[in-house]
C-alpha cells in the first residue's frame, strides 16, 4: 500500500495511511464543511510534498483537494487494485509489428499537475508499457515526441512537422503510426495529415483522451490501446480518428480523418462521423477490428508514400452570421489572404449583400469555398437565386465536405499552387474521401433518443 | 383536368392535354437526349405562356424543363387528386383561436419562378385556406406580410422589426403568431424573438419549409398545420421553431428557440434541438399535441408582454482554427465592435497566442464570450490553463448555450446596455431556457444508425 501512495508525502500521505487509503479506492474528504468523493489518484512525487490529495470525481474530472491536520479521509469503497501500476515495463518482442507514437502533446500523453496546471513531459516508451503492459502482446512500440503543446495551440507550420514524422516512419518501415493529440483540434490534424502523405502503405492513427489524464486512466488506456491495434493490424492505410465509440469501454470507432468532428465538449464519445459512416469498431479486448464503412486506402507495404505537407497560413474559416459584415471579406483582401472558406448557411448561402465584396476577393486572386454550417447534408448553390448569385462570383462549392476539411484541404492545395483553374480542380477532386458522392438515409443521427 | 392546368398556356398546354397529363400526375418528359420525369406541379398563370413545364424531381426539387413542338410528353401514373386546389376558400369561424401569420420570406410562403428564380408575393389568408382549407377548422387566420426576403439576408434590425408585430399581435389578443420564415436563418430569428419579447402570452411559432415549395408542396403544408396547431393550442408561450420530425408525414417537433439548431442542408428533420430535448411533439392529423420536454413560459393571455427588441449590430461571431490570426481580434476592436462570441474548441479554447489579443479588446470595451463548435456539452474554462487564462482576461463562459443563440443574446444585451458587468450579469443569467442546467445521457444523438 505504502507504495501505492509512493507519490504523497507530509500530511497528505499521513492522512490516507490513516484512513488505510489505496490508490484507486473511492475515499470521501471532509474538510470544512464541504465533502469531496471520488476515486484516490496516484500522484507525482515531483509534487507529493504539497498538502494535495488528487481525486477522480463521478464527473470524471480530477481535482486537487487541499488537506491539513484538520480534514478527515474515509474510505468508501476498497477498489480492486489497477493493473500494472507500479511495476517493471514487460520485455517487447521485435517479431510484433512495429509502431510508432509520436506524441504532440494534449491530455492524453501529459502528466498535468492539478495545482499549477502545468503541463509535464510525454510518457516515454517505458511509461506506456508499464501502464498498460498488455501493449507488449500486440507490437513492439517506439514513442517519440514531436512537439508538445495544448491541441488549441495547434497550427499549420506544425502539421507540417507531425506529417514529415509520419511520412519519415513510413519510410523506415513501421507497420503504423500512432499521433497521441489533444482532442480540441484532432479533427483537424486527422484531415491535414490525410492531405499530406500521398499513397500511404500504413495508417495513421490519431487518438487523445477527453477526460484528464493521469496514471492510471481508463479512457486514455482504453483508446490507445485501440490505436496500437488499429495501427498494428487494420487492413486500411488512411489518416484516422480512434476514440470511444460509447462511454462504456467496449469498442472504439474508427473515423476517417477527413469526416470526423469533435461533437461534444466532454464526453468519451466526442468524435463522430459526419456525412460518413465510421469505417471500423475496435474491441481492445478481444483484439477485433469490424469493418463497418468505406476502406479508401488499402494497406500495402509496398506503396511508397509522397509527402505533400506544406499549408499556406493565409487561409480563413469564417462563419457567416445574420449581422455579417462584407468588411470582414474586405479585410482578408487587405491582409493577402489566399484563401477564404464561407461556413455559410444551409445549401451554401451568405447574404446577398456580401456577394459584391467575394467578387472583388476572387477577382483579386483569393480562393472562395463554401461549405455549410449545417455540417450534415451537401451543398447546392443551384437551388437559390443567392448560389448561383455566389457561382458566379467565383464560389467553389464544397459539397459535402465538413467546413473544417475545406479549411484543411484549401491551406493544402494553395501550399503547392495558387493558380485559381489548378486549386478549384484540386478542390473538386475526391482526394482522400473527403468528399462521400452517396449519402444513405442512416447516415444522419437518431436525435432524440 | 383543363381547370387544373390553368397555369400552362402555348406549347406547354397542348403537350400536356395530349398527355393526358393532370396536376400531381406523374410525367416523364424527353427532349432531345434527356429524360426528365417526375410530378406535375400547377404553375402560375402570370408565367403560364412560357414554354416550361414544372416537375418535382423524386429528391424533391422542382425544376422547370423546356418544352417545345420535339418535346415528347408520357404519363407515367395518375395521382390521385390534390386536395383543395384550386377551390374556393372555406369560410373561417371567427369563434375559433385567433392565430395571425407573419410571413418575411423564404420558400414557405413563396411562389419561386423557376425558370427567372425570382421571389413573388407571399401567400394571402385566402390562398393559404384554398391550398390547406382544414386550417378552416382549426383557427381563424389572418396572414401578414412583414417583410419578403431570403432569410440568408435577415439581419438584427429586421428581427426588431418582427419582434414589434409578433408584440403588437400580442396586444391585440391574438392566440397564437405564426412566423414563416426561410429555414437558413431561422434559428438565429427564434432566438431573437425568445429575448426579444419577455413575458409572451402566447406563443411564437417559427415555421419553414426544407424543399421547394409550389402549391401544393406536402412538405410546408404539413409544417404549416403543425404550426397552426401549437399557435392555437400550445400549453406553452415561448418562441419556438416547428419543423418536421422524421423524414415522413406523421409528426414535427416543436424545438425551443434558443436551442434549436439547423443540421442539415436539405432534409426535412433538419432541424434538431441541440443540449435540450424538444419541447413537443405535434401529429397534425389527430391534431394531438404531446409534451415530451421543459416548458420554460407557459400560456397565459393575461400576461402583459413587453418589448425590447433593440439588437445591436456591432457583434461578431468569430470561429477559432489552427491558423486563426490574432489580427482578426484586432480588427474587431479597430472597428469599434462591442461585442465578439467565439466559436472555440473543446471546452472553451482558442490558440494562447490570441489571447493578449482578446485581452486588450476586453480591456477596450468589448465583451467577449466563449461557446464551443463542438456544439454539444458545455463549455467549462476551468479545467485546463488555456480556459483559466482566458477567464482572466476577462472572457465570459457560455455554459452550454448555443454558438447562434450566444451571438443573438450578446447582441439583445449589447442592445439594452454596455456597461459590461450588467453584460455579463445578463448573460450569465438563464433568461429564457438558453441554458440547460441539467443534461442527462439521452441529450447526445445515437450517431451511428
């Protein structure tokens, strides 16, 4: 037990051993005249000796509860010991297929302190496998840290970066590649990483956690073991999005990296397809992969991939809105922006007063998109006076392609042109598929359950 | 049959008499090479001598073909006739609910040239009885004109501009006020009228239609009794938006203005509440209204409304990704804005080189709010040092309110005072159910059918 607490020093670790508290019981706090209850987490000795005692909350958050001589700890409920904690990583064994995780950063991969909020180094390879040993059954993992930043902080330059990794790993032979990331901006990470590496022979798999993550956690365990399989053994080679399928741990979905969105702030199953179906299930524990939508890219060693990963930043993702001002047009023109996607509003619209300030940008060489803030359905700028009003501006309709991936797919098509016939070619080809030509009637949500 | 086809004159007539062809008939036209079939639609008699005739296409668009001497015309089935047209009106029984329709545009209430795309006049009391003459059985009806626009082009001084007739009708004793309003827009404009007018008697009913509608269009003609249905008999008296529930004729939801969202670019269930179940279900042909959510203001003509429908249009609705520049933000405070609703990461993030930014526009006036585009689950700032960061630079969390209806309610705010801890205080009250304080499991859609 003592070991166990091996990360609480000074009255924190008085008090649990008072209370005959283990890691991963369910203790109640009492100090004041407030309670706290929750699952007692681990903590790092770094910061042990700080009168903290960190819990998991029902709501699935961590919180740092400050204690002194007078707070009083009750255990509530003995908890079965959490596997692997601590102890010596297992042996790898070189036969198993080889993944990489490069790690960016994000809840998944860092060890946050709930005082400072301050965010520590990524788990190395050794951390990985002796939190969840049973990685060492399914492949030999290398992990790597390429950056290590909030996901919100992501931006264009650093896509570059992550894809130039990948694309290295592919190179060097590795049977998948793992990008441990923050959730907040996954989706598009998923999607650029898609665009830049051409005639992939291995999938990408991105994966984070949405609930704060400490040693152990059960959701970042469960989606990243689902990664390492994906990676491992899936028969696709795309750039893709795993995360829990359901809030229960029995499978993950598998996203096409172009077609997943982050859909909920909080919860486990965050990510989900738009205007596509998820291509696979995962159930980490039997080690099964379901394929249950369109495979675009086949795995196949074989292939030799093209890296393509250079985004131009002077693009925008704007919304457009009742009170919209054509100033804000005007002041992508002012700026040399090279590209503007419109999420506009239902089959692809902006109000008409607009359209004479998107002529001017076009004509002055910016590339004009237009997607819907609907996100679910396609575009079609021939239904309305106002489309076609905005066609003939010059307006690339972005079919059914999330506003997100336009946002993507145009900074990665002006990255290696701006001439206007080139880019809305490009535009307007299926590259990935980013763009899904047959939508069935179940491809939209069941609202209201 | 002659009676029916009055619309058509010339070439288009006699291909049709010898068709044998009716109104709601379906019809295959061939001309040259193409094929064209699907059901007849009744055409205006004003553009009745142009050689076009109209057909609802099976995915629901009409189009106009034309026609001339090669064309050949076949009937393919005959369909039963359509109700009530043309007929003459049925007279209404002023003992019935006094309910008045306002109209500002959109497809509902429009008669679309096909061929020109050109907007005509909104439909009059007596038409809207001919073409659904059971309305006659439900309420007294009074249609009115408000304004006639595409609803991509609503702006804030045209929602004070409904808000004073839906108050006005308020003050006359109507039991009910319809909007009929194009479906772009039309959950901002519920929004708008939820704030605008505090202490409704009755309630408001925002109506549209998903799909092109000519006389008869099954589609407004089921969302429009639905709406009648609620204006008349409705225990509640919020503003709320009636749209079809499923795909199919048997029920539409009544979702709660402010939050309501459109989802999707062309079905008729595109509307869906988002972090809040729908208020009601509405089955128009047992005229059964059934409660299934909260009601926040219940029906009461003794309550005295009162209008404040003052919205000020200096607030931008700002949507964070990887490459956002700073100098967006910066724009904002150089034009004087007094107002920006972020559409953020996650759970209220944007990248942390934006935020000395939105610090200075705070400290310049400007109120700054922070929603998620994940658009499900609420925004919480607390738990990572991005989120905290941003709170002390002043930004105003937007719990679980929607991105659309945090902008329409900053801008209702901005209306009344800018004196921002009044602004905040405000905001951060729950004014007309915009905030959900309550999200149970079943909130969040069954993504994968």
């Amino acid at each position: 037990m003592s070991e166990e607490l091996f990360g609480y020093q000074g009255i924190a670790r008085e008090l649990l051993l008072k209370a005959n508290a283990s890691v991963g019981d369910r203790i109640r706090i009492i100090r004041e005249n407030r309670i706290f209850e929750g699952t007692l987490m681990p903590r790092e000795a770094l910061y042990g000796e700080k009168p903290f005692i960190v819990i998991k909350l029902d709501n699935g958050y961590n919180i740092g509860v400050k204690v002194d001589q007078s707070t009083i700890i009750e255990k509530v409920v003995t908890k079965k010991k959490i596997t692997g904690y601590p102890s010596k990583p297992p042996i790898q064994r070189k036969e198993l297929p080889n993944v990489i995780m490069l790690s960016t950063g994000g809840t998944i991969v860092s060890k946050v302190d709930y005082e400072t909020g301050a965010v520590r180094p990524a788990l190395s390879t050794d951390e990985l496998l002796e939190w969840i040993p049973e990685i060492a059954d399914i492949i030999y993992l290398e992990a790597k840290e390429v950056t290590r930043i909030f996901s919100e902080d992501m931006r264009p330059s650093i896509w570059a970066k992550v894809a130039e990794e990948a694309y290295r790993a592919m190179i060097k032979g590795y049977d998948g590649i793992v990008v441990a990331h923050g959730t907040d901006t996954m989706g598009y990470t998923a999607a650029a990483l898609a665009f830049a590496i051409e005639n992939k022979p291995v999938p990408i798999v991105l994966v984070g956690s949405q609930r704060s993550s400490d040693r152990p956690s059960t959701d970042s365990a469960f989606n990243l073991k689902a990664s390492f399989l994906v990676a491992a053994k899936a028969p696709f080679a795309e750039s893709v999005v795993v995360m829990h399928g359901e809030t229960g741990d029995v499978y993950a979905y598998v996203h096409r990296g172009v077609k997943v969105r982050k859909m909920h702030t909080s919860r486990r199953d965050a990510f989900q397809s738009i205007n596509d179906k998820p291509i696979a299930m995962v159930y980490p524990d039997s080690k099964e992969i379901k394929i249950i939508g369109r495979i675009i890219e086949w795995r196949d060693k074989n292939k030799e991939p093209i890296l393509r990963n250079h985004f131009d930043e002077k693009v925008a993702l704007v919304k457009a809105y009742p009170g919209f001002d054509p100033e804000i047009i005007e002041f992508f023109i002012d700026k040399k922006y090279h590209g503007i996607v419109i999420e506009g509003t239902g089959l692809g619209h902006i109000a008409n007063r607009v359209i004479p300030t998107i002529k001017r940008a076009v004509e002055e060489g910016i590339v004009v998109v237009m997607t819907s803030q609907c996100l679910f359905g396609r575009i079609n700028m021939h239904v309305y006076s106002t489309g076609r009003r905005l066609l003939e501006a010059g307006v690339i309709p972005g079919n059914d392609i999330l506003p997100e991936t336009a946002y993507v797919k145009l900074s990665w098509i002006l990255g290696m042109t701006r001439d206007l016939e080139e880019v809305k070619r490009i535009f307007l080809t299926n590259i990935v598929g980013e763009i899904n030509p047959r939508h069935t009637i179940d491809l939209y949500p069941r609202w209201v359950l």
